[in-house]
C-alpha cells in the first residue's frame, strides 16, 4: 500500500461518502474508496480517474432514500468480475466448523474442507430450489443454517430436530423508553443493508431485547417463530449484553 494511503484514519474523518483518491506507482495504480467503510484496490489495467456510479441508501432529514453516489471504475470492475471467490469466504466465515487457534493443522484442513462442501452444496441446493420451487415447501427465510440443520437431521435419519420453543414466558411489555428493535438491526444487518434505527416501546421480558410490534410491522411474532432464528443468533453473538429497563 502507498505511504500516503496509510493515514486511513485521519482520511475518513474529513472524506464524504463517494469520496476517492488515488495513487499511481509504475504499471500499477491503488485507489481508496469511501463506501460505508474505506475500501483499498490496487489494479495494473485501471485510471486512478475513471469513475461511473452507484446506488446507496443514505439518511437525510426526511428519513432513509436511494441516492447515487461515485465510484471508481476499479471497484465497479471487481465488484463485477469478482467471481465467486469473496463469496465463498462471506459463506464459509459465516459458520465455520473449527477454531484455529485450537485444533491441529490437519484437523483445520479437514475441517475447512468439510465447510466448502456443505457450502457447495447449499448453493447446489438453492439453484435447484430456484429452477424447479413446486418441488419444495420452505420458509420465507431458509439460510445457511437451516440448511446445515436440515443436512444433519438428513444425515442422522431423523424427521426434525428437537428445538427450544421460543414463545414460553414470552409475552410483550411496555418500555419506559424507546428502543431500537432488535429484529430490525438484526434483518437489516443479514441482508447487507444500513442499519434502520427502528424505534420501539414493546419488549420481551424473557428474551430481554426490544421488538416492534404494531399493525404494520410485527417484529415480535417474527423473532419468535422458527424463521427468526438467524436474527436471533446474529443478535445474540453481535448485540450487547444489557438489560431492559422496567
């Protein structure tokens, strides 16, 4: 990386969203981009210049809208030619089956072999389930974890899994004060997207995390049926641990 790319800190203090520069040594130009965090590229065929555009959800006064914003060229070439390289890595990090700082080298090769497999053939599975939907029943949100489930209760024999009821003791209560909605940060999160900043005043006591519940948007029912597990674990290992006020 150039030397005057490594004031990165400093830079994004002072650069807008869209914002770029970039340096050109020899054959090869680096470019830094301001997106919702800084992005560094470096490419032997681009112009440091060239830029075209894309589209982001920005916040203004009158809440959350579409905007366009500017982007180098390099970072619309990647994001188009990248392949299914980042994509892979996005999946297999996701739920990794082995911590390397605890197993041997070759229970870490093992391991991340058994992971690329099970994500290959998630993406088998969803190709398949795209082409041919009357052949399959699944829930509105089906992921890389209910596939995993679904591949061990297959493997094992067995019909379902045994699994925690989530609606016992939970009931909505009333906060003092507004709260962000969990489920909201948690969607919004999972689908690559700004955080919403969904205020509510409903809680769970039991799950102790504030959940909308209105005509229009039910969070609450959601976070408690089985299609809301994947926003329960992000929100359990990413939230912090804090309790409710009553």
């Amino acid at each position: 990386m150039p030397t005057s790319f490594k004031d990165v800190k400093e830079w994004e203090k002072v650069a807008g969203r869209g914002d770029f520069r970039w340096h050109r040594d020899d054959e090869f130009v680096a470019v830094q981009w301001k997106d919702c965090k800084t992005v560094t590229v470096i490419s032997p065929v681009h112009k440091g210049s060239d830029v075209t555009s894309c589209e982001r959800t920005l916040q203004n006064r009158n809440g959350w809208k579409k905007s366009k914003v500017k982007q180098p060229s390099v970072i619309h070439a990647y994001n188009y030619g990248m392949g299914g390289v980042d994509k892979s890595d996005q999946l297999l990090n996701k739920y990794s089956s082995y911590i390397r700082s605890q197993f041997h080298w070759w229970r870490v090769l093992l391991c991340h072999g058994l992971d690329i497999m099970v994500v290959n053939a998630l993406l088998i599975f969803q190709d398949f389930a795209q082409k041919f939907p009357e052949h399959f029943h699944l829930p509105s949100r089906f992921g890389q974890l209910e596939f995993r489930e679904s591949l061990v209760t297959s493997l094992l024999g067995i019909e379902h899994m045994k699994s925690h009821s989530h609606t016992v003791n939970c009931v909505p209560d009333f906060l003092p004060k507004r709260l962000n909605c969990c489920y909201c940060a948690a969607v919004a999160h999972l689908d690559a997207q700004l955080h919403p900043h969904v205020k509510t005043s409903v809680c769970c006591r039991h799950c102790q995390v504030p959940l909308c519940l209105t005509e229009k948007r039910n969070c609450f029912a959601k976070w408690h049926s089985p299609e809301g597990s994947e926003a329960r674990d992000w929100s359990t290992q990413n939230s912090r641990k804090r309790k409710l006020p009553n």
